[in-house]
C-alpha cells in the first residue's frame, strides 16, 4: 500500500508492508526531510538522494492529478502492484474514482480519466527508487 500526502506544510510517502514501513516526510517551511523504514522494534534511516527525489516526482504528480480532477483531499493511498517491468500505483482521488500510475524507470505514465492523461519523463529512475524501499521494507 502506497500513500502520498500533498498538503500546504508537509509532503509525505509512506509505503506500508506487512512487517515494516517505509516514512518519507518533508517539511516545506522548515525544509527538514526524515526518510526511515521502521519496524516493530527497528528503524533504518535512508539517506539516498534518489529516493528523496523519487518522492517529490510523486508529490508533485499527485499534486498535478488533484488540481486537475479538483480533489479537496490531501491524502492519495491505493495498492501499488509490483509487474516484471513497471509499478503500478492506482491512488484513490475521490471516495468513489482512482487514478493509474503506470512507472517504468524513469518514465510515468499517468491517466485520471478524461480530465488527466499525462506522460513523463523525469530525470530520476523513479521506479528504481521504489524497488530499492520494496526490498527494503520486505527485508525488515
């Protein structure tokens, strides 16, 4: 389960395993940034500088998808599905519709229906990022 959380003060991922979950929180005034996967009884902080920017492509993605389907919700959380060759992540945007992320490298592809279709091609090998906390939360 993958969570994105776009608000005026923080921006936030979290991805949540059975066992552990990984906690990305940035604090726009402060610019302070805490990245960790935690578990019962452990914390492994994760000081990558791809992960971080893996995180921001997705806010801002998420923070494009809500102007566009003029969601009042802060919060986007749906299943992130693990294929061979891409992620896909289906966020829910309003309490009845979702959106589909389709990431593969560094190349996302997401799609809210008729009012959001959008291709992207980022400098950060998103997907990479995201199977690098997977394995991390898993191995926790």
């Amino acid at each position: 389960m993958l969570s994105v959380v776009v608000s005026p003060y923080v921006r936030s991922i979290s991805l949540i395993g059975d066992r552990a979950a990984f906690l990305m929180q940035y604090h726009l005034e402060t610019k302070s940034l805490y990245s960790a996967v935690v578990g019962k009884e452990s914390e492994e902080k994760i000081d990558d500088e791809e992960v971080a920017r893996a995180g921001r492509v997705l806010a801002r993605l998420m923070s494009l998808i809500a102007k566009a389907t003029k969601s009042r919700y802060y919060s986007y959380t749906g299943p992130l599905q693990v294929e061979e060759r891409r992620l896909v992540f289906r966020p829910y945007i309003s309490p009845t519709s979702t959106a589909r992320i389709y990431i593969e490298g560094n190349r996302i592809v997401a799609d809210a229906g008729d009012v959001f279709k959008k291709k992207i091609r980022t400098k950060t090998d998103v997907e990479k990022a995201l199977r690098t906390i997977l394995s991390k939360v898993h191995n926790a």
